[in-house]
C-alpha cells in the first residue's frame, strides 16, 4: 500500500508500505478515504522533534471498514467510521470518566501512521464510530477534522469552561485554535477572541464565531484581552500552540480563577512555580480525549449544524503529501487534505 514516509526533517515521501493487517483480535483494517497532514507533524518535520529513522506518518483519519478481528463486535465490515488519533478501549476507568485519549491500554495512531490507502486501528471497538450511513462527499472534510482538530479544539473549549455568559479567549489561530472558537460558540460563550495576524484565518475565526481579534501577542496580547474585559481578564482561555510564550499567554489572559484549557502539544515549556502560584488560574489540558466526543461531533456535522472542514484549506492527493508538509510549514497552508 502507499504511504507517507517522513526520513529526516524536511525529507517526506509517499512510498509502498507493508499492508495493514490484523495483528490483534480487537484490530480493524480500514480503507482510508481521506487523511490528512497535522500541525504536531510540523515538529518533526522541522527538526524540533527528533525521528528514530523513517516513521510512518499521520494520525487523523476517516474511512471503510475492510477487516475485522475476531473479537470486533461494535463495527463491522463495510460501516463507514471516524476514529480517534489515541485508540482506546473505552471500557477502563480512565475512559469511564471520560479521558480516553489516556485510557490504560492506549495506542498513539501516529505509531501506525494513517497518511496511508489503508490503516490498521488497534483496540477498535472502543476507537471508531460509525456514521449514519456513507456522507455525502462535502462532508468528508469535516468528519475528518473530527478525527482531531475539532474534537481538540471542542476539548480545549470544554476545559477553559466555554458556556453561557462567558468570555474565552483563544491562543493560536491553526486548525486547533480555529475549531475551539467553533466550540466555544456551539457551547454558548457569549464573547470570544481569537489571537491572529492572518486575515484568511482571522475571517475564519470570525465566520465561526469570533467577536474580537487581537493581533499582538505575548504579555501585550495579554493586556489587551484585559482592556477588553474591564481589566478581569477571560473567564477561560484555549492555548493551542505549544511554546512557553504561548502559555503564558493564555495564563495571563484568564482572570485569577479562571480557566486555561492546553491543548497545543507542549516543546520546551517550563513554568515558573512561584508566578504560577500568583495567577490563581485553573489549568486542565493535554492530548483531547476526542472519543468523548465523536458521538456528539459526528451528529452535529451530518445534521450540518457545524462545519469545522472549512479549516481545510489546500487538498493534494496522497502522492503529494510532501508539498502538503511544506506548505504548512511555510504557513501558506492552514491545514491540508490528503485525498486517496
């Protein structure tokens, strides 16, 4: 099967794989109908993430049951399933309570690599669900943005407490950063403002809920979400970018008992103690248990209540997927699909 291959930073290549197969009884193989290039896969592509020799690519994906172990019974050849980019048994009691994405039995998808014409999916009774029946094709994007920007972006939502009569704020303006503006407002926040120099991605953020963009960053990004609030601050804040000059951001954005959800996977962040301890703000973050929300997120997209694959902004075939990574790194690309 062909597959993107990344070998060194900045080296990515579409190449024949070994196919995907059963290994475990709980396995499912699918055939991938889309997939398509993450913001965390730019860390190794620049280097800042180290590579131990050529890894299989990708971790967000959506597609056709072909295969199933003998112990499957939730799924089943020929459904039409998202999945998860953290396979998770969904019956422990870390799943229980709702964190799949650090269930007991955990399988990260970037260690199969689904940028690829199939894919196998470990513990997939608990990973997929299936849709309704088989979307029509404007729906693909955003059912594979459930796969993880949305359901990130709806976690970090969740976790900087987005309701009713709140203010959020949002710190990275990436897919990630995007879908937790759509969250927010889905989950009623009465204000949100994003942080953005781009204008496609500030009109983005507008058409999903915006209300105030702030283009400065850093601790004067953060004063002016305090001028904006009558010098409280954001009831919750979403930090979706990973630096420690993100975080503190977001941290001093929120007002002294709010919420910082963090979502942006984390390179290089320490946090003094002391100036933490002087904040008073609630952290809560970590790799999304999307899982928890697939259910949720698959019925509002076939109801086309939301559409969260307008993040998607260039489409290659799979065969082009290294123009894909450099796109994104280049920031001409928000975020790419790879079609097979």
């Amino acid at each position: 099967m062909r597959g993107v291959v990344m070998y060194a930073p900045g080296d990515v290549r579409v190449e024949e794989r070994e196919d995907a197969k059963i290994v475990e009884p709980t396995d499912a193989v699918i055939r991938v109908t889309a997939a398509c290039i993450c913001g965390s896969d730019l860390w190794p592509y620049r280097g800042i993430e180290k590579l131990n020799g050529p890894t299989p690519m990708g971790h967000e994906y959506i597609g056709v049951v072909d295969e199933v172990g003998d112990e499957v019974q939730n799924v089943k050849v020929g459904d039409y399933v998202v999945g998860s980019f953290v396979a998770s048994d969904n019956t422990c009691e870390i799943c229980l309570a709702g964190y799949q994405s650090r269930c007991i039995h955990n399988v990260m998808m970037g260690s199969v690599g689904t940028q690829a014409e199939h894919a196998r999916i470990p513990l997939a009774d608990g990973t997929l669900v299936p849709t309704p029946g088989e979307p029509d094709k404007d729906l693909v994007p955003s059912l594979l943005a459930a796969s993880d920007v949305l359901g990130t972006g709806w976690f970090a939502a969740v976790a900087a407490e987005a309701g009713p009569g709140k203010t959020i704020a949002v710190v990275g303006d990436g897919a990630v950063g995007l879908s937790a503006v759509l969250a927010a407002k889905q989950l009623g926040a009465e204000r949100i403002i994003v942080f953005s120099r781009h204008p496609e991605r500030q009109a983005l953020a507008r058409e999903f809920g915006a209300t105030d963009v702030i283009e400065e960053r850093g601790d004067v990004g953060a004063a002016k979400v305090k001028e904006l609030t009558g010098g409280y601050g954001a009831h919750g804040v979403v930090e979706a970018v990973g630096t420690e000059e993100s975080m503190w951001q977001a941290i001093r954005s929120a007002r002294a008992g709010g919420y910082v959800g963090y979502v942006g996977v984390t390179h290089g962040v320490q946090l003094d103690g002391l100036k933490l301890f002087f904040t008073g703000v609630h952290l809560h973050g970590g790799p999304a248990p999307v899982r928890r929300f697939l259910p949720e997120l698959i019925q509002l997209i076939w109801d086309r209540a939301i559409d969260p694959g307008k993040v998607f902004d260039l489409t290659l075939p799979l065969d082009e997927a290294a123009e894909g990574y450099k796109a994104m790194d280049e920031r001409r690309a928000t975020k790419v699909l790879l079609t097979l």
